[in-house]
C-alpha cells in the first residue's frame, strides 16, 4: 500500500518521489497499537536504528486521523517538570505551565480526562527513571483516557527493561523487523520510481552489502542513486559505484 503523490510523506533526506509503503512490520505494530489502545494499556515499539520506528507512528497516526496524539521526544534525562511542561504545549493548554507541579498536574489530569488520546514518546530509552515514575502515575491515574506508546532503540533497551515501573505495566514488547530479501524485492520498487526497473539481483546484492533490510539504509542508496544519475545520465549505476560512496570499504569487495 502506498500513499497518494499529493501528501509526500516526510521520508529519510527528503527524497524527491518518495513514497510511503506499508510493510509488513508497519502492519504489525498497527495491530499492535490498536490492541494497546483498546485496553488503554502502554505498549512498548523497539527496532535497531533506521528501521523506521519514528516514521512507522507517524504513518500509522495519518491512517487513524480521528486518534488524538501527543507526541514528545524529551531530551535526555529530562525531568518531570521538563515532561509536564511539554505535555501542557501539546495539549494546547492556555498560559504557562503553573509552577506548582500539584497544580500542573490537575490542569494535565482534567485536559486527558475527557477524549482518549494516545501518548507517544520518541527515544524512551533516554527517559530519566523519575519520568518514567511520572508516567506511570499518569497511566495509573483513573482520570485519564491514555494509552501510552513508547518508541526505544533495541541497542538501549536495557534502560527500559531496568525499570521495574514497566516492567509490570508494560502489556506488549513489539520489535519492528527489517525488511527481509523478498521483501526487499516488492518494496523497493514500491518505494521510489528509480528502482522500478532495477533487476532483483542487483537489489539482492544491494541490501546484503549493505542495507540489511534498513529502510534508512535504503533511502541513502536511493539518494546516491538520484546523485548519480544526476551526474551520469546515461551511464546506469553497478552496486560498487553506489555503495563507494557510502562506504569506501566495502567497494574493495564488490
């Protein structure tokens, strides 16, 4: 599936033609979200970095427009008047924050009471232990109509998985998968109009050289791939070419 020419989506380098697919790994973390937002429950999403985790929630909340989402990517070990007063922006609260964490707190639980809305937290591997106390509160607050999604790179996982405030609330630990060979061969030419053509060799021998099914990875490919057919017009690109100038080594054994 992929998304209309008229709403490009925000992809990796803003790349020229573009388009959003649904993979199968996008497909399973949708599950997976409207099973946590069912039971309100918080869910946790990991995947190894430039799989597409920040990009897979962003395309999932345009296919469920009627969903309010308060996204947040806190810097690391923020605190929880840091986690307040971001959560006051999001929810378009007027004025301030109030000083008074009490008070914040009332102004917050009144705001999330009344629509159910979903909470999601970009790079939750970097949250303190006191904001993760902090959403817990929240979670466990009656008042609030929350379901809580946090996105952690699966190298850092341990500093979730050391919580025990999770550890007991969390309801599902879903990991993304890259994109496996044969999928490789469907999405790509899904993907961007410059692989259209691309003989599945050649798109074989790319992602086992290095794109490892990494979406990122990908769209760096596709960016050398418009650089060069900018520069050479006629001249159609080999995988030593491409990958050379991502990574001088690996041209050595190509």
């Amino acid at each position: 599936m992929t998304s209309p020419d008229s709403a490009p989506p925000p992809h990796y380098l803003s790349l020229p033609g573009a388009r959003t697919v649904t993979t199968q790994a996008v497909r399973a973390v949708g599950d997976a979200l409207d099973h946590a937002l069912h039971q309100q429950s918080i869910i946790c999403i990991t995947a190894d970095p430039g799989v597409g985790k920040t990009f897979t929630l962003n395309m999932l909340c345009e296919q469920r427009p009627a969903l309010p989402t308060l996204r947040l990517l806190q810097r690391p070990q923020a605190r929880p008047d840091d986690l307040r007063r971001n959560l006051h922006h999001a929810l378009n609260l007027p004025g301030d924050p109030p000083h008074d964490a009490g008070i914040c707190d009332d102004y917050l639980r009144h705001a999330l009471a009344h629509t159910p809305r979903l909470l999601a937290v970009d790079e939750a591997h970097q949250l303190s232990g006191s904001c993760i106390e902090y959403l817990r509160y929240l979670h466990d607050d009656p008042a609030p109509q929350v379901t809580i999604l946090l996105l952690a790179s699966r190298p850092r996982l341990r500093a979730l998985r050391s919580q025990p405030t999770l550890l007991s609330r969390v309801t599902t630990w879903h990991h993304m998968e890259p994109l496996d060979t044969d999928e490789v061969l469907t999405v790509l030419p899904a993907f961007h109009p410059l692989w259209h053509n691309t003989p599945s060799r050649m798109l074989a021998c790319l992602d086992d050289m290095w794109a490892h099914g990494n979406m990122r990875r990908w769209a760096a490919l596709t960016h050398q791939l418009q650089a060069h057919q900018r520069r050479h017009p006629d001249r159609p690109p080999d995988p030593a070419t491409l990958l050379c100038r991502l990574d001088p080594r690996l041209a050595l054994t190509t």
